[in-house]
C-alpha cells in the first residue's frame, strides 16, 4: 500500500465542482487582484476567527514581515522567537532588520517555553512571536501576562494553527496578538493552489497601515503614501479559500479522527514518545520522537509510507544564522526535537485503513 504524507488531489476532487466553477466565473467577470472574492474572504475568516480584520497578503512570510513593519519594529529591536519553528519566523525579523532572540520550547508541546521567556527580555525587546506549531495554540495567557508587563507586541505566527484554539479560552489562533499572521501554503489546514497568508487585527490603525504596506503604499493608484510592496492575496486564492473556509472544521475533525487511531494504537510501542491530546488541537502534523529516527524513517519509506521531517535542522544551526550569538548557549530540547522527530501522515482525505497501515508498519519496525 502506499500512503501519501498528504493527499492534495482528494481535496480537489472533493470540492471539484465548486472550484472548477470559481475558476469559470474567475474568466468570465476578470477580476484578478484586489477584487469582491478577496474582499468576500476576508470578511469570511474575519468573522471565522472573531477578529475585526483579516488582510490578504501574497505569502505567511510577507505576512509576518509587513506585521513587524506595520508596528514599526526595525533595526536593532529585538524580537523573541521559539528556538523551535519553521526558519520564517526567524527570517521576518531579520528581514525588518531586528534581531531574533530565540527561547527555549519545552517537551510537553514543543511550543515557546514561557517559564523562559521573561530572562531573554532585555531593553531592546520590543515583540513576543509565539508560534503555534503543528496545530497547537501556545500558552497565550501567560504570553500575553508578559507582553503587557513588559510593554511588548505580540505576533502570533499562526500559519500552521487554522481553527486550533485555547481549550481555556476557547479562543482560536489568531485572536490574542496585536497582530497574527497566516500562511495558507496548499498543504496547511486551509491552504490555496498556491502561495497566499494574511494578517489579522482588532487595531483599526494597523489595519489600515497593513493594506496600504501590501499595496504599493497606496490607497488609491499612483498615489503612494509610505513605502510599501506587493504583496496581495489574488481573487483566485481567495476564492478558493472561500471554498474551503466551509470545510475547515469538518476537516480539522477528520484530522482529530486520525490522530486519535495514531494515539491510541501507538501507546507503548518501541521507544516511541507520542504528542499529547488537548481540546483545541488540530493536528497539522502528527509527530513522534524516537531515537530510531532515521532507521524508522527509511523502514515506513521502504514500505510505500510518506513520512517528513519537521525540522531536521535547527535555524541556530543553519548556515544562514552561523552568526547568531544565542546559538552558543545550546537549547537541549530543541536539539534533541530535531534529531528524534518524524511526522507521519496526516490530513483530512487520509483514510483508516492508510492510518492502520502506518500504525501496523511502524509495529513491525519495532518488533
């Protein structure tokens, strides 16, 4: 049998007739950029999340970069980041010409260890950027305790956390910063047919800051207020969002359906070490720790099953930061995450039976 990592072709087919209608309709009314679909979106997933306004931008990149630009966070500010993430997060900051200061996560979630965020704060910190990593909400009530403490922004780094929320709050990702920022990369939760992120805010004044950023700077054309860039949602992305939007939910419960085959049946096998389950969890990526790694990942391959690493190196560690001051101080848990994770398949159009059949192989690995 073989098992994808993620099966994009069933989502299509799924949605097929909605999304070869939007495609049409697309043509025939010739509205590509800054159209009614865009508009229609972000009102959408404005009233999706609870927020006051979500901005379209061309990529999750872009929507960390103009977040920090908007809040006027720039050279020689520094910015706390999970030592932990995906490398964008860092690469926002340094884009905007701040430092990253990276933090420790901790075992139990792999998310932004807050017991060790107060000791990073110096007076040049100027933003807190959690990130919700693998469909996971970040403690944002103690985050959030030392942002006003301190007198901090908050950047919530969402792309990978659509419809995950706080099982205290129950507040979704997305919701607690000054601003937050999506990706929608086609293998996210709520992903487009290509690269596409957006922003989200209650701030009228960031807000409208944001749209002008995304646009050239402009409000109105050839007219240009501040300096900004292209960076914009098109309505063929946002259309197809739209779409999908209707569906979240029902996939993100079909994601806790596979997560829950992979918990209860991979309890006690081998060395494993399983993700915990909270309400709230979306399960972007279902991942195991094992020091049989590599062995492991090159049995499941062998056997037709489609396992990734996220991430096998840590940024501290990439020769694009070979620089970063912090990096010698050494993060245990960071390192260790880094060199023991697998992700095993995942996604709404996994069926059980791909599920079991990746439970039975790993079974066999261990025996």
């Amino acid at each position: 049998m073989e098992v994808a990592f993620l099966n994009l072709k069933k989502a299509y087919a799924e949605l097929k007739n909605d999304l070869d209608c939007l495609w049409q309709d697309l043509h025939n009314d010739g509205s590509y950029i800054l159209g009614s679909r865009l508009e229609t979106f972000e009102k959408e997933f404005a009233e999706y999340l609870g927020v006051k306004h979500v901005i379209g931008v061309a990529n999750g990149l872009d929507a960390l970069t103009l977040s920090l630009n908007a809040l006027g966070i720039g050279a020689g500010d520094e910015v706390i980041v999970p030592a932990h993430t995906f490398i964008a997060s860092w690469l926002a900051i340094s884009e905007s010409g701040a430092i990253p200061v990276p933090v420790e996560v901790n075992m139990k979630d792999y998310l932004l260890d807050t017991s060790k965020i107060e000791a990073a704060i110096t007076p040049r910190t100027r933003a807190i950027m959690p990130v919700h990593l693998y469909g996971r909400v970040c403690d944002m009530s103690k985050i959030t305790a030392l942002a006003q403490r301190y007198h901090l922004k908050v950047i919530e780094d969402a792309a990978q956390a659509h419809g995950a929320f706080e099982s205290v709050s129950g507040k979704k990702a997305g919701t607690f910063g000054d601003v937050a920022c999506f990706s929608f990369y086609p293998g996210k939760n709520l992903g487009c047919f290509g690269d596409g992120g957006c922003i989200t805010t209650n701030d009228d004044e960031t807000a409208e800051k944001i749209r002008l950023l995304r646009n050239y700077g402009s409000k109105v054309r050839y007219e240009h207020e501040i300096k900004g860039k292209n960076s914009r949602l098109d309505d063929l992305q946002a259309g197809v969002l739209s779409i999908k939007l209707k569906h979240l939910e029902t996939w993100n419960a079909r994601r806790q359906k596979i997560a829950k085959i992979y918990l209860k049946e991979l309890q006690g096998v081998g060395d494993l070490v399983l993700p915990e389950d909270e309400p709230g969890h979306v399960w972007h990526i279902f991942s195991v720790l094992t020091p049989q790694r590599e062995k492991l990942r090159a049995f499941l391959t062998a056997a037709g099953v489609g396992v990734i690493i996220h991430y096998p190196k840590p940024i501290y560690r990439q020769l694009a930061y070979q620089n970063t001051p912090s990096a010698e101080i050494g993060f245990q848990n960071t390192d260790k995450i880094s060199s023991e994770i697998l992700s095993l398949p995942m996604g709404p159009h996994l069926e059980v039976e791909e599920a079991l059949f990746c439970v039975q192989t790993i079974k066999t690995f261990f025996k």
